[in-house]
C-alpha cells in the first residue's frame, strides 16, 4: 500500500500579514490587529501580532491595554482594528490556489487548510516537495502572502511540521525519519495536549515525546480517560489514519457585544443574547436562509472563552426557537461558572436555503 502524503498548510501571522500586504511600511513596526470592544478605548483583545511585536512577549489573546505596555518603548508600534471581510477575501483567493493542487481539500480556517496530493504526486516525496514549493511561490507571487507547508504521511504530523519552522518555511518528514522527528519535542507540540496537561508530565519528570513514550496507554487511560489517553499514546507516535475530508468554510452568522459591566448573573446575561437573537435573526431572514445550529460564546472577564452549541432536529427560521436554545445553552454553561462574564455572543450555522425548504412548516 502507497503512503499518504499530506500537507498542512499555515499561513505566518495570518491577519497582521494582510494588513502588511495593504501597507507595506508596515512591515518594519511592530503590528497588533485588534478586536475592540464596544467599551471604547483600550478594551479588547489581541487577534494576531507580527513577528516584530512577538519579541516583547505580544501574543494573540491578551488584553489590549497589556500589549500596549509590553510595546510602549516602542513609538512605532500600530494598534489595528479586525478587517474579517478584507481577510476573507485574501484567504479566499489563497484557498482557490491550494485547492487546485490537490487530490482532496479540507478547508480549516480563514488561514490553514490540509490537502492530500498522494495521487497528484504519484505518492513520490520529491514530488512532493516541488508541489509544496510551488504552492508558496503562487501564493507569494499572486497575493504577497507566506506561508508555511507541513508534509508528511497524515494530519497529525503535518500540523506539527508546519509549524517546525515558521514563518515561511517547508518541513517534510519522511515515514523513516518519524521518530527522529517527534521525540525531541515537548508534550505541548501535539495539538490537543495544553499547559495542565504538560504540567502533569512534568512532575512526573517527562520533558519530551521521546519520555512520554515509556508510558504503557493503560496508565495514559487512567491518568486521562479512555479517549484521551488512547489519543495521546497514538500522537507521540505519529499515528493518525483520520482522512483528509473535502469541507468548505462553514458559513455561519453571528453577533458579539460587550456588556455594560461584568456579570454572571443569569437575567443580566440573557439579556443581552436576546438582544443578539434578534441581530442575528434578521441577518438570517434578510439572507433567505434557514439554520440548524445554535451556539453561545461567552468571553470571560480573564478574556479566555467559553462556547456552547447545540444541533436542532430541523432547520428552522423561528425566532422563538433560537431563543429558546440560546437561553437552555446559557443555563448549562453558568452551572459551575465561577469567573464573570465580559462579551456575550450567538451565532448560527448548518445554513440551508430558505426555498430548498419550502416544505418545511415551521419556520414561521
């Protein structure tokens, strides 16, 4: 049987390498694209930093105002708010580029995408590195965007690969060279395994994949669960057999607002979601769509963010209804909530065409 060989791709500091692209003098300064809050001034959150503001410990996630004394020695630094349209745009037409160069196409986000080409390269891994170079040099050619190629024989390692040496870089790891690869990284560099997780290794003393890998998956299972601890015993060995699936971006509409104070009270919260239902609801209807997905998205005042969805049993285009869900979704994440809440948000998605259902009933 042929090996796979699969790519990842990741493009380097995704909305702060658009914003360069629209101003090249940009590229010199350090650059934060920022989502504001409607409390004006400082509020809000880091979405992406440039290389240049990484170096002063600037990350996506942390507050504005903290970002702004990391950089205050810095008198060139520029605050930007988020361009999402201009985004999707640029990501669009990057997407357009890798997706004809593929066997089968996984779209992920606005900036990553996995691609299959085991039958566009004849399963040849120099073939498959020309078609990786390729790919970058279209993309930089046509859109001045970098990016960075992860290739290997599944998603797993891939995804890892692609970060190995960023920005701009190109890592192939052979089905030979697996090992060598994986066990001198830390815990953290397998997608899934997070700073609690590590910090159990570490007391255990295991610093490295190559450490974790004297673990037998019963321990693993017992430490961690049936689920995640097979998952784990599979990652730091580089297995994954999950499929390269065809998915397109998941059209979905929502709202976000920032709340006059922070709250985890539940008639204050629930408020403002029914608030957003009714945005979100005349956005849908104005759009002839119908939705079978509800979610809540509660942004806590730590600015760390809690989501919450449910899959409704029909499409439907009842105000009522995403109401009600929203409102059961709200009681299930405040039952053991102890931090407030600053934003509250609610989209939906799973979107079908209003008339594709013209014989559903109960959308009015």
């Amino acid at each position: 049987m042929e090996a796979r060989i699969v790519f990842h791709i990741d493009f380097d500091y995704f909305y702060a390498q658009c914003e360069e692209i629209r101003k090249p003098e940009l590229k010199s300064k350090p650059v934060c694209v920022c989502v504001f809050s409607d409390r004006g001034g400082e509020s809000g959150a880091i979405a992406t930093a440039n290389y240049n503001a990484r170096k002063f410990g600037v990350k996506s996630g942390i507050p504005i105002i903290f970002a702004k004394n990391r950089l205050k020695d810095q008198p060139d630094a520029v605050f930007l708010p988020v361009d999402f349209d201009y985004y999707e745009k640029l990501s669009g037409q990057a997407m357009e580029i890798m997706e004809k160069n593929c066997d089968v196409f996984e779209y992920v986000g606005r900036d990553e995408a996995f691609l299959d080409v085991t039958r566009n390269t004849n399963s040849n891994w120099d073939e498959a590195k020309k078609l990786g170079i390729k790919i970058k040099k279209e993309i930089k050619e046509k859109l001045n965007l970098t990016c960075s190629i992860g290739i290997s024989t599944n998603k797993l390692i891939s995804k890892i690969a692609s970060d190995f040496q960023k920005p701009d870089g190109l890592t192939i790891v052979l089905p030979e060279k697996k090992e060598e690869f994986l066990e001198p990284l830390k815990p953290t560099d397998i997608p899934g395994i997070g700073k609690k997780t590590e910090e159990r290794f570490l007391e255990k003393n295991f610093h490295s994949i190559k450490d974790l890998k004297k673990l037998d998956v019963f321990s693993l299972n017992q430490e961690f669960g049936r689920k995640n601890g097979t998952y784990i015993f599979n990652a730091i060995r580089g297995i994954d057999n999950e499929p390269v699936k065809k998915r397109e971006a998941n059209i979905q509409y929502s709202k976000v607002m920032t709340l006059k104070k922070d709250s985890i009270e539940f008639e204050f919260l629930l408020e403002g979601l029914k608030q957003l239902c009714q945005e979100v609801y005349q956005i849908v209807l104005s759009k002839n769509k119908m939705f079978k997905s509800v979610g809540i998205q509660l942004i806590q005042s730590d600015l760390s963010i809690k989501t919450k969805s449910k899959m409704l049993k029909n499409p439907t285009l009842n105000l009522e209804e995403l109401e009600k869900n929203v409102e059961q979704l709200l009681k299930i994440s405040l039952e053991e909530q102890k931090v407030t809440i600053r934003r509250v948000g609610v989209k939906v998605s799973e979107l079908s065409d209003l008339r594709e259902q013209s014989n559903i009933t109960n959308y009015f």
